[in-house]
C-alpha cells in the first residue's frame, strides 16, 4: 500500500493537517469512516414550504449573469427549468462554473427553496440528473485548513488499491454473515445502497467492539490468575483510623474501604476502580488504603496529572498522617535534581512509607522498596494499552484507580470488565450543593451583576469558554476577547488571568497556584480546570457556550465550586440546547446525569474528547450498539477460552495485538 506523501495532490502541508486528524499512514486515511451520510434525493416541488431544504434538476434555461461585489466575491444568477416550473438559481462565490453551465446543460441544484419569489439560493451545483435515483453522500470530520471534501477526493485516490487487515476469526465471520471486510471498507466510502451500507457498518462496528472487548477480557482473565502480595492487617486497627477522623465517613465511603482491605489481605492481585461523585470523599477512602498498605509494612504510590494537584494531596496526607509518623514525601518534575536525588534515595532505602507526585514517580532512575499499593488518578484511565506503568516498579503491588466520572452501572459492567468496582454515591455532611442557573446570551448582565456579587464577598470566580477546534486563533481571539470584557466590568478592583493551550505547563502550573492562593480573583480558562484541584473560596464557575459541552464535563466543571461550606453557584450561559442543559438546574447527582448523557449523547463525551485511548471508537457508539458490545463480550470471551495459549491463534494480526497488552499489562 502507498504511504500518504506517495498520494497525487497530498504535500506536506495536507500531511500535517492530516496528522491533526490522527491520520499517519494510508491504513489510518482509509479507516476514516464518514461520521454520517446525507441521502440526496429529488425533492417533489409542490410539496416544499418556504426556505425548505431542495433538490432538484433541470436544464439551464439562460446565460448565468455574474455580479462581483466586496472583494473576491460573486452572485450568479440564471434561470433552471425543471420541467414543470422556471426557477431563478442564485449561487454565491462560484463564478468558476459559469463557462460550464451552457443553455440546455443538465444539472442537479441543492439548496434552500425561496417558494414566494419562485427561487433557490443554493449551496451546490452538480452537472448531469439525479432522476429518481438516492445517492448515499458520505459527510466526513474535518479540521481547520482541510475540509470533508477534500478528505474524500484523498481517500477516492486510494480506495481502489487498498489492502485491509482482517481481524475477525473466520468462524464469526460465517456465524454473523458478515460481509467481506474490503466490501465493507469499500462500501462505508462508497456507498452503494443502504442496505448493504447497513451492513458494512455492523462489520465494521462489531469488528472495533469485538477488538476493544478481546483486550479487556484478556485482562480481567490475566488478572484473575495474578497472585498478589497477602497482607496481613488487623480490620479493628483500621476502625481506630477511621473513628480518629475529624468528620464521620458515609455507608459508600465505609464500604468501599471495606472491599479495599478484603482486596489488600487476600492472595489475588487487587485491580480496583474507586468511581464517585466530584467532591464525594474518594481521597480519604485512597488515604485508608494507604494506611491498610503501610500497617502490613509496604510503600505506597500516589500518581496524579499535575504538579499543583500532587502538592494539593501532598499537604493534606501529610496533615492526616502526621500524629502516626508515616515519613510521606512528594516527588514531582520542578523539584531541583540535588532534592530529586535525595528522595529517590530515600525511597530505595525504605525510608519512606508514601510518596505522591506526577510521572516523576514512573522514570527509570526510581527505585522503591517493597512497593505494594498504586493510587492513580483517572486521567489515561480508559485506554487499554495505557494501563499499570508501575509494573515493573514492585512485585506485583496492589492497584487502585480513582474516577470522578460516574458510569451507569449498565455500561461499567462492560466497560470495566477487567476490573472490581467500587461505587461512592453518599456525599459527605457538609458539602453545600452547589446551585445550578441557565442565563441566555442575551442575560450576561444578569450574569456579571451575580460575579460581582462574589466577588464583593471576597470569593473567587472560574470562567470556562469551550474550545473551537477549527482554529487556535479562533480560540485565542474568544478568550481575549472575554477577558478585555471582564477587565472592563472588574479589572480596576480584581485581578484576572487566562489559562489556554498555548501555554506552557509551567505556566499553567504557576497561573493555578496564584489562583489557589487568592492572587487571582478571576480565572478565564479555555482547558478544562484540573481533576481534583481544590480551592475552598471559589464560588462560582461561569460556563460560556455551555451547550458546547457534555452534561458529564459540565458537571465535573461544576465540582471544582463547592468545595467548602460556602454557598456555590455554577452559571450556564447559552442559547441553545435549553431543554438538555436544565438537566443540570435539577440535579447534582454525577449518576443520574451521566446515565441522561448516555440517553442524549452516547459515549463520547463521558469519556472525553481525544482522550479516551482504546474508548475511542471510530463507528461504533456505545449506546446506540450496546447489544452488539454484549455479543462481542461474549464472543471475544469464548475466543480466549478456546485459545488458553496466544501461540494457539492462528490469525497474526490477533496474535500481535495481545502480545502488545501483555506487554504492556
């Protein structure tokens, strides 16, 4: 197969928006399946109202008349006859196509029907009838620079030289009556009809689920023979712990510490997920943990995504274990290499009981003694491949994984298959809930009066504007644009920061440390505010575009206000999707939202956008085709039963993939 540069039209501009795209190789370009398809259609004239979507063809009845006006841009005008009716075409910006569309030329017009003024303003012109036949048009994700139509004519370069690999054993092949993969392939791009495009997309939907499901349960099997570290620890010690606590821990918080210990005690390797609410109390559950792990005499290892959160762990374990005289460390990338070595050191030695910190805690050059528990946060949960990177840091150390996104319990079942899952739904006393208002556009007045309001209290304010992939200028000039309007409002009396892409993660580490203590009032983002990070006096998180976002992210938005006894508001500004967000002015429950965002949106935003690893599924949804998911549950589970050994798989490429998780598992 050819590589991408070798393709006619494809120099190294388009290879790097192609790049944008995840798209690196000709077999990456030809599994860019279309996300949808418009089915085009001779629309019947007489039933169409005013400004409804037309099709129609005809033969042009005049010379097309071109007026240019502004710079660079044209109207053409001509006259279309239908047959039944003479109709005025007016196309904006295609003056090209004038020498082509000679009187008496056949053409298809689409666009939008003007039935007062007998005319259509179109958006596309095509040459020859449609008739009475459907065409099956493929509408592909594009990027800033490269659209959807210019990634089809570069696929219609290779579609007719392509090879495939075929991943499904041959016996569920016959068993589903699966169409041919290259048919498949072939017919997802070019589609012939919907039927048999139906069924290309089932293969192709089957084949991702059936891959993602192999691995997972290749993992639950593994993990299921894993002997693990048997620790011996008295429960009623553990109690004492937990009665010496300043606040009182709720039913799912004892609970889950419970299904903890009996893990952290029992011969077999713990490979836990602690699943809960944003601001429901997972970090003391992990702290107990902790605790259970250093009583039975082993180190534990606490890994999360940023500095400022690791320092923010750091200062509240240390407090919590103090008067029991566990040496806790941190240990991250800024510190100097003189005080990085001589914890390293110490870590080695067994001086240490816990250490906290980023992916310093993984480079080579750490060493840990009688390492026996990983804490890690959620951020590269998902993907299969991405999993236990202290492997080769103890003997088989007990892991615990933490997540701030509730998954209905459906779908965990599936999506967690390899894993025991522990669930905090109960939020501690204390925790005022945080009070939830839609504002339109056209309300930001309301909205600035309600952020000064706080402000005057001495309160601080987070301000969330959502990215817009098809442009960082796009993005950049959004948010200075926000900000020059709040500096306005509030700039002589507070002081205001932005935190965007183009920034460094040493900037963004020192603009969130400033706002955790107070030095910034107000805080305009267009990332999403860090996992965890927890500042008391934050009050209000203002959510522009807010329709832009998943319920699930805008509840995790939410959770970062809220987090004292101080009363919260979350603002959301849109103007659309009014009905779907008030969801959000109804509830606080991380679950219940999360199971409306599986009934509204599916997967995808659950899961993140990109981030996602092996969740991010290129046609298959997991709402939409979950009995489909269960099939290849099942069916990738009696696959790796009849093949105890990998070496007994007769198809190479099934081989490679499994080989590449143990690997990395």
């Amino acid at each position: 197969m050819m590589k991408l540069e070798e393709i006619k039209g494809v120099g190294s501009k388009t290879l790097s928006l192609l790049k944008k795209l995840d798209i690196n190789t000709t077999n990456d370009l030809i599994s860019f399946y279309p996300f949808r398809y418009e089915i085009i259609k001779r629309s019947d004239i007489y039933t169409l109202k005013q400004d409804d979507h037309i099709v129609i063809d005809g033969i042009v009845e005049s010379v097309p008349n071109v007026v240019f006006f502004k710079r660079k841009m044209n109207r053409m005008i001509f006259r279309l006859n239908t047959g039944d009716m003479l109709l005025n075409v007016v196309i904006f910006n295609r003056a090209f196509l004038k020498p082509k569309l000679k009187i008496n030329t056949e053409i298809m017009v689409i666009g939008k029907y003007d039935k007062i003024r007998g005319s259509i303003i179109a958006s596309d012109i095509r040459f020859g009838r449609i008739g009475k036949k459907e065409i099956i048009e493929p509408v592909y994700h594009s990027t800033y620079g490269l659209s959807g139509s210019k990634i089809k004519k570069i696929i219609d370069k290779v579609i007719d030289d392509i090879e495939v690999i075929n991943y499904l054993p041959d016996k569920l092949v016959k068993k589903y009556q699966f169409l041919d993969k290259l048919d498949a392939v072939y017919e997802v791009h070019r589609p012939t009809t919907i039927t048999k495009l139906k069924e290309a997309r089932r293969l192709l939907k089957y084949e991702e689920l059936f891959l993602f499901m192999l691995q997972m349960n290749y993992l639950k099997l593994k993990k299921d023979k894993q002997i693990g570290i048997k620790k011996e620890v008295d429960y009623t010690l553990v109690e004492k712990f937990i009665n010496d606590l300043p606040f009182k821990l709720t039913s799912d918080q004892l609970k889950a510490v419970k299904e903890i210990y009996d893990d952290l005690t029992s011969s077999r390797k713990m490979n836990r997920l602690l699943q809960g609410d944003v601001g429901s109390g997972k970090t003391v559950v992990a702290v107990i943990a902790m605790y259970i792990n250093y009583l039975a005499g082993y180190m534990s290892a606490m890994m999360v995504p940023t500095e400022v959160l690791a320092n923010q762990h750091y200062e509240t374990i240390s407090k919590m274990f103090e008067k029991y005289g566990i040496r806790v460390v941190l240990l991250t990338g800024k510190l100097k290499k003189k005080e990085k070595d001589k914890i390293v050191e110490k870590m080695a030695k067994g001086e240490v009981n816990i250490v906290i910190g980023t992916h310093a805690l993984i480079t080579d050059n750490v060493t840990y003694h009688k390492l026996g528990l990983v804490i890690t946060d959620e951020q590269h949960r998902f993907g299969v491949n991405q999993r236990n990177a202290f492997q080769s840091k103890g003997e088989k150390p007990d892991i615990l994984y933490m997540s701030a996104t509730p998954i209905p319990r459906t779908y965990a079942l599936v999506l967690y298959g390899d894993m025991d899952i522990s669930s905090i739904k109960t939020k501690p006393t204390g925790r005022k809930e945080v009070k939830t208002i839609l504002k339109h556009d056209k309300q930001i007045m309301d909205v600035l009066k309600m952020m000064y309001d706080e402000l005057k209290k001495g309160h601080q304010i987070y301000v969330i504007t959502p990215l817009i992939e098809e442009s960082d200028s796009l993005d950049m000039e959004w948010i200075e644009n926000i900000e020059t309007n709040l500096n306005k409002a509030f700039g002589s009396r507070y002081n205001i920061a932005s935190l965007h892409g183009k920034m460094s993660s040493e900037e963004k580490e020192e603009i969130m440390e400033k706002f955790k203590n107070n030095d910034i009032q107000i805080l305009i983002s267009t990332t999403v505010i860090e996992v965890g990070v927890d500042v008391p006096n934050a009050t209000m998180m203002v959510i522009y575009d807010s329709y832009r976002f998943g319920l699930s992210t805008l509840h995790q938005l939410r959770g970062r206000v809220g987090r004292s006894n101080l009363d919260s508001y979350c603002i959301l500004i849109s103007s659309k999707e009014t009905k779907r967000l008030s969801i959000l002015t109804k509830t606080n429950d991380g679950f219940i939202i999360s199971e409306e965002d599986f009934k509204l949106r599916g997967s995808g935003d659950i899961f993140g956008v990109r981030q996602s690893g092996d969740m991010n599924f290129k046609v298959a949804n997991i709402k939409e085709d979950y009995e489909l998911l269960l099939q290849a549950k099942d069916d990738s589970l009696e696959f790796l039963q009849e093949h105890d050994n990998i070496e007994t798989i007769d198809n190479i490429y099934l081989k490679e993939l499994l080989y590449r998780v143990m690997d990395l598992n």
